[in-house]
C-alpha cells in the first residue's frame, strides 16, 4: 500500500498522521508531548516503532509533509517555541523518503480552511464573505500564527508569515499598562507575548502586578479555568484583555490583507472558551478602527472549531502537489 506521513507539529504537541495516497484523512494518528522527547530524532525512533506496531506499516511513506511551528524555507527548521532542531537532510535518511516537504505550521492551516465543511466553524458577525476576496488567518497556541490565502483564478495561493512576532500595539490605558509590564521583562514585546497560551499566563501577572497582588495561578489552563469559573477576578480581567486585544489584532490583519473574503481562527487556546470568546469584545475590537469600522462590520470572522486541522492542511497540501491524486 502506498501511504503518506503528514504532521503538525507546534512547541507543545506533536500530531502525525499516516494515510492511504490520496486520502485527506488517516486511520491511524499519533500524539506526543514535546516535552518527553529531548531531541526531534527520538521522537521519530519512537513513530517508526509505532508504525509497526500499532498501524503495521513497514515501508517507507512515498510522501511525507510536516507542517511545523516556525519559518520552514531554510535547510535547518529551529522550532521557535521548543528545543527540538533538525534538517531536511536529516529526515531524508530518518524517513528514508526523498519525497518530503517541510512547511509552515499556518501555511498548512490555509490549506486545511479550504477542505472544511460549515459544521467546522462558528460565525461571529459580519455578513457573508465576499466571493475572490482575500482570506485572513489568526490562531494561537503555544505561539501565535498568521497567514492569508489569496484566491487565484480558480484556484488559490497560501502566504505564510511571520506576523505572530509583530509589534504589540495597546489601544487602551490598560493594555498600555500590560506593554509596560512585559517591556519590563522582555525588552521589545510582540503580539505572540500576548496571544497565546504563555501569553495569557504573561495576562495574569500583568493584572496581578497592577493591584500589588500576587500570582496564585502558574498554568495557562488555570487562568482560563478560574475565568469560567468566576473565582479570580484577575484572572477574568486577563481573559477579557486576550479577547479585547485579539480582536484588534484580527481587525488588523483584515485591514492590511483586505480580507474581505473573511478571518478564520484557529489554533488550540480559544476553542477551550469559544462562548466566552463569542460574547467577549472581541467583535467589538475588530470592527473598533475609527473611520474604517464600516469596511471591517460587513467581514465576518469564523472559529475553527475542528479538530487536527494541521493535519488536514498538510494532507491538502500533499494532495495539491500531486493533483493525479484523487480526493
């Protein structure tokens, strides 16, 4: 049997997936924590093994896409949010599969948007997305990711960045406060140091260094629980400014893609608190840019509430490079 090895792979978890050629989606897939694997070789010792025990796969894949958590057009991938390295060549002789494509983690997440069905998302305002149209896409998890899809003819082009590492821009006297605070630690402060899952923890401890309190919560999943909750006020206000910058940031990247196709957001963080999201202001901060919140009202922002979606882009992406393939 011909298969395909796909992954996503970010600074906490790494997700693969093995596939029958031309498939979207696999029978089998494997989940490990970063954390438990000191170098990205072990982890791979540790798939191989996998792969035969579990799925009885002995062959080499003929295609291989790993979709990972940093910028991936270089010949060494350094993950940005982990310790993990390693080279292309290096998974060549891993995998021992010459066809192999490394690219970036949001990239594939464009690839993925468009293999979705409605019951995939949740709408948050504005209308319906305008036809040809540019295609926004935010996310965080460990870090935060950005990306566009631009339609082409009948087709489309997927523009990966970096725009995560962007400059932290505050629009209200708290959120100054909280650039303050992580200038303070950091020295330059990005939106990644903000939006994302260490980002709400850097929240917290701002909210905490505002009213001379000290911190009681150290996780991330902690200040979201106590958000839900309603059992620590600073831990809410912390919450409230994620959602509130979020939203302008999400209002930014429409602004200067034109993304009047929509904004789609994904990654792991929001979907633990999409009803708190939902009715948060970040819709609110999103169309909040003076003589232009006319323009961004009509665009309508749609959570990914699907799960893996990495994965689905990476298989997308394999399935694109190779159109003999069928769905």
């Amino acid at each position: 049997m011909r298969w395909n090895l796909i992954a996503d792979i970010g600074g906490t978890n790494a997700r693969f997936a093995a596939l029958p050629d031309g498939q979207l989606v696999g029978e089998f897939e494997f989940h490990h924590s970063v954390l438990e694997y000191p170098a990205f070789s072990d982890l791979i010792i540790k798939l191989r093994e996998e792969l035969a025990t579990i799925a009885d796969i002995h062959t080499a894949p003929a295609s291989v896409c790993l979709a990972v958590a940093c910028p991936a057009d270089t010949e060494q991938i350094s993950f940005t949010n982990s310790h993990w390295s390693f080279t292309r060549h290096d998974l060549v002789q891993w995998l021992d599969c010459e066809q192999i494509a490394v690219i970036n983690d949001f990239e594939a997440v464009a690839h993925g948007i468009t293999a979705l069905d409605a019951a995939d998302y949740l709408q948050i305002g504005g209308e319906s997305p305008v036809p040809n149209k540019a295609i926004g896409l935010i996310g965080a998890g460990t870090g935060l990711g950005m990306a566009a899809l631009l339609p082409v003819d009948d087709d489309y082009h997927v523009l990966d960045t970096e725009g995560g590492h962007a400059d932290f821009a505050p629009v209200d006297p708290l959120q100054i406060h909280v650039l303050n605070y992580l200038r303070a630690i950091y020295g330059r402060v990005s939106l990644e140091r903000l939006l994302s899952g260490k980002g709400l923890l850097n929240l917290y401890h701002a909210m905490c260094d505002l009213h001379s309190a000290e911190p009681v919560l150290t996780l991330p999943a902690e200040v979201v629980a106590a958000s839900l909750a309603r059992t620590d006020p600073l831990a809410l206000a912390a919450l409230n400014v994620f959602c509130e910058a979020f939203g302008a940031t999400a209002g930014n990247l429409a602004l200067t893609l034109g993304a009047r196709g929509g904004v789609y957001i994904a990654g792991g963080v929001i979907p633990r608190f999409s009803e708190f999201f939902i009715a948060s202001g970040f819709r609110d901060k999103f169309e909040n840019k003076g003589r232009f919140r006319a323009y961004l009202q009509p665009i309508p922002v749609f959570l990914v509430t699907r799960d893996n979606l990495g994965l689905l882009g990476a298989a997308k992406y394999l399935q694109r490079r190779n159109p003999c393939v069928n769905s």
